[in-house]
C-alpha cells in the first residue's frame, strides 16, 4: 500500500477573495495618502524661495529683494534672519507673469493641446506629464491636465484616489456619451495654483466598449472627433492643455491623438524601451494611414518631440542606446534629458514630482541640477509652442 502524497496547500482565489483584496489595495492606498500628505489628506503647493523666483525671473536675488521693498512685487514672507524670502506659489506665478522673461500666448490665439503617449509601461509617461504642467505653469501659462488614461496615474498624483473620489461623470465619459458637448464641467481646481485637473477612473475602459458599439450602429458618428470637438472651449480658457494618454493603441487614444496639437513621447535609453519606441511609430503610423485612406482623415502635428527619460549616466549602455535614437530620430529628439535620481525617485515614492519639493535634505548642488533638467525639457516645449502660436498669429493676420 503506498504512501498518501502530501500535496502543497493551494492559494486559491475566487471571485469573493478578488473583491476582499481590492477592499484591501484600496483602503491601504487611503492609508498611504494620507500618511505621505500628513496633516492634510489633500496635496498642497509648495512655497518659492526668493532665490529660485529669482532664477525663474531670471534676475538677481538682490533685484527680486529691491523690488519687494519697493512694493513693485508681492514681498512674500521673511524667514530665518530675515534675509530669505518664501512666496506661495501663486504669489511665484503672479511675479513671473509680471516681470518674467517668458512669452505668454498670443492675445487672439487659441491653446494647444499637447499629448504624452507611449505604449510601453515604466518610461515615465505620468510623472513626465505633470511635471511638464507644472513646469509650464511656472513659466506663467495656465494649464489645463486631462487624465485620459483608465489607470488614472495622473489623477493620483494629483492627490485624488480615483476609485474613491471621482465618479463617471467627473471624467471625459459624459463627453463620450454624448450627453455633454464640451469638457468645461469636468475641470476642476487642482493644488497647484495655474493647473485645472480633469480626472480619470478605471470608469475610462468603458470607452472601448461605447465608442466602437455606437460607431457600428451610427455610421455617421465619428469616433475619432468626440474629443476634438469638446475642447474648443478649453482651448480659449488655458494656455495649454496636456494630455495623459491611455497606453495602448484604444478607441479613447486614437481619439486623443486627433485632438493634439503636439505630442511628447518619453522615452528611456535603455535597449527594450528603444525597439518598443519602433513598434509605436509604426502602429502609430499605420494607424493613421488607415484613416487617411478608409475616412478620408488627414492628421497633421505641429510637433512631436521625444525626451529621453529616466537617463542613467552611469550605465555603460545609455550613451550606445542614446546614439541609436539620435540616428533614429534626428528630427524628433530633444536636447534636454530627465535623470534617473534617487531624488527624483524617491518624490515620485511620495506622490510629488521634483517641482512639489521645496528643499532636499541631501546634496544642494543634487536637487539643482534635478530641477534645471526639467526647467531645460520645458523650456524647450515651450519653444516648441511659442513657435507654434507665431505661425498661427502670422497665418491669421495675412
């Protein structure tokens, strides 16, 4: 008679253990929020010191003192010995709009839309994202960030939890059922001072089961224009409208791509990350020949530029990788790069990005070299617009 075999204990989940784990995942995420954003489960701005207001004026400091004491600007609040300088945030954006270097739009022209797209996971699609809206805000242009990606990694960062704060029709979804025309409802108020938020929730997959269901029963309905057509009036209220996109090649994406102006592709010079960023254009481009030729649909970008991200100096590998997208994409690339930091990573561990920061606790010279790469992959989006909107102001004055 042979032995009885002792089999290893299953872990087995059903449907009941689904739904106590998510109970679980959710009220942890609660916890952790409220933990990180102690004492108040809301993110808050940060406070500007006159010495980075300075650089952002791009004056000297004894220049941005002697015009507070002149009450010419805001003079902020005094700390330490009463040489140093803190300003809120809007108090920052309100002394750059007054006496800032920067081009603001155009009087007459419309805000573009700019969309942050990638198919692949892990290139820093979100936290580049809302950087980028952050850091355009603090060139003095007002933004409005569109969370369009159903894991709502935006929104998060933002300080909401998507499953227990926002609901269906705090999103995109009523514009895409057509019971609303445009996306004003939906943009709400944010902690940074300059950045409207209109969030996302896992609610966005329904996109993908709406829009080709009513596209088959309605061959007049055009998918690919529910989003166009509902951001005109974002575009005469914000300087700038940036989208987080969905990361797969969905009805919702396609839609977004056909309401953008521009387009930002992060993009880290690592191996795998490359031969995906090959896959995208040609899905990408694919795509929209398929429309050009079966809807008669012409796509044009005032600009795509890819940054590269999550840069590590320190592998061997990133400058071979970082010579093969240069000969990929002469054209496309940008100068500026976004570092792999552990200060960069550990904000992002936090719920914040490298602008939500007020000071680092480690290396001064770290943290300013960290915030002078993204002030360089701004300012060159930002070229990118400012040329945009001078064609646009020419073409409308001949």
């Amino acid at each position: 008679m042979s032995a009885k075999r002792i089999l290893p204990a299953r872990n087995v989940v059903d449907i009941d253990g689904l739904i106590r784990i998510a109970d679980r995942a959710e009220a942890t995420l609660l916890q952790l929020r409220d933990d990180l954003l102690a004492p108040w489960p809301r993110k808050t701005s940060p406070m500007i010191s006159g010495t980075r207001l300075a650089q952002m004026c791009n004056i000297e400091r004894t220049k941005l003192n002697h015009l507070c004491s002149k009450g010419i600007i805001p003079a902020g609040q005094l700390k330490g010995n009463g040489r140093s300088r803190m300003f809120t945030l809007a108090e920052a954006r309100a002394i750059v709009q007054q006496i800032g270097p920067h081009k603001r739009r155009p009087a007459g022209t419309l805000g573009l839309v700019v969309c942050c797209g990638n198919f692949k996971g892990g290139v820093g699609k979100t936290t580049t994202t809302v950087a980028v809206a952050q850091g355009l805000t603090l060139m003095g242009h007002s933004v409005c960030l569109v969370d369009l990606d159903p894991q709502a990694s935006t929104t998060t960062l933002m300080g909401f939890v998507p499953d227990a704060e926002v609901t269906e029709d705090m999103t995109v979804m009523p514009v895409v059922y057509g019971d609303k025309e445009d996306l004003l409802y939906a943009a709400l108020p944010s902690y940074w001072d300059g950045i409207d938020l209109i969030p996302s929730s896992p609610d966005l997959f329904g996109a993908d089961y709406y829009l080709p269901n009513k596209q088959a029963s309605d061959p007049t309905f055009q998918f690919w224009d529910v989003l166009n057509k509902a951001m005109q009036p974002l575009r005469e209220k914000y300087d700038v409208i940036i989208i987080d996109t969905p990361p797969t090649l969905s009805y919702l994406a396609l839609a977004s791509f056909m309401a953008s102006d521009g387009m930002i592709i992060p993009l880290p010079p690592e191996t795998l990350d490359y031969a995906s960023s090959t896959q995208f254009f040609r899905q990408f481009s694919e795509l929209f020949n398929s429309m050009r030729h079966g809807k008669q649909i012409d796509k044009e970008f005032e600009f795509i530029k890819i940054v590269l991200s999550k840069v590590k100096s320190s592998v061997s590998m990133t400058d071979i990788v970082k010579t093969w997208i240069k000969q990929t994409y002469p054209e496309l690339l940008g100068t500026a790069e976004i570092p792999e930091t552990d200060l960069v990573k550990n904000a992002y561990a936090e719920f914040k990005t490298i602008y939500d920061l007020e000071s680092y606790d480690g290396s001064q010279r770290t943290y300013n070299r960290a915030i002078e790469a993204f002030n360089a992959v701004v300012a060159e989006l930002d070229v990118s617009l400012q040329t945009c909107w001078a064609h646009r102001e020419m073409k409308e004055a001949a």
